[in-house]
C-alpha cells in the first residue's frame, strides 16, 4: 500500500482507468463476437453488425485500449470476412503492371546556327 500521496492517487486513477478500459474491451469482444456469429450463420444483419464492430475497433483504438494498426488489420480482417460471406470473392488486388516503352528512338534536334552581328 503507497504511503506518498502522489503515489495513493495514481492507484486510484489507474483503478478507474483500468475499469473503463476494461469497459471498451468487453463491448469490442462482444461486437467482434456478434459479427462473427452473424457471418458464419448467414444471417442479414452481418452488414449493421459489421459497422458495429468497426466503429468498437476505432473506438478502442482512440483510447488507446488497442494499438492503432492492430485495429487496421482487425478492420481488414472484419471487411474480408464480411466481402467471403456475402458471396464475393475476396481476393488481393493484382499490381499494377507499368508498360514498356517503345524501342523507337526521338529524332535528333537540328542545332541552329549561331547569329552573328555586323559591325
């Protein structure tokens, strides 16, 4: 048990802290959760429920709950799972393939004689 004052209000703000984190896990878990039943079950709703889980990832990616590019990929994930269920293919794009120029060469530039000036 901290003595220091300062050191008794930091176990209550990391008390309070960890109870609010714990809040915004729980309601992703269950978002996540719920996306997930509604995919492999077929059921309508996976669109709604596919906004619900992306807006708890981002939700718990401003608060610092989860880090910001685990919540991309979890959001990639979720929009991967719910493009396979509703029946479209979810492949990767192909690269962009650059076309080769021609072998022709420019013509040659004529050089322009020089100007030059009586006296």
């Amino acid at each position: 048990m901290p003595i220091i004052k300062s050191a008794k209000k930091r176990v209550r703000v990391a008390t309070k802290a960890a109870a609010r984190n714990s809040k915004t896990k729980r309601g992703l878990k269950g978002a996540l959760k719920a996306f997930h039943r509604a995919v492999t079950g077929g059921k309508k709703e996976a669109k709604s429920l596919q906004s619900k889980a992306e807006s708890a990832l981002d939700k718990a990616g401003k608060k610092g709950v989860m880090h910001k590019n685990k919540v991309a990929r979890k959001k990639s994930q979720v929009a991967k799972a719910a493009k396979a269920a509703s029946g479209a293919k979810a492949t990767a794009k192909k690269p962009a393939v650059k076309k080769v120029a021609s072998a022709k060469k420019a013509p040659a530039k004529k050089t322009t004689a020089k100007k030059t000036t009586k006296k």
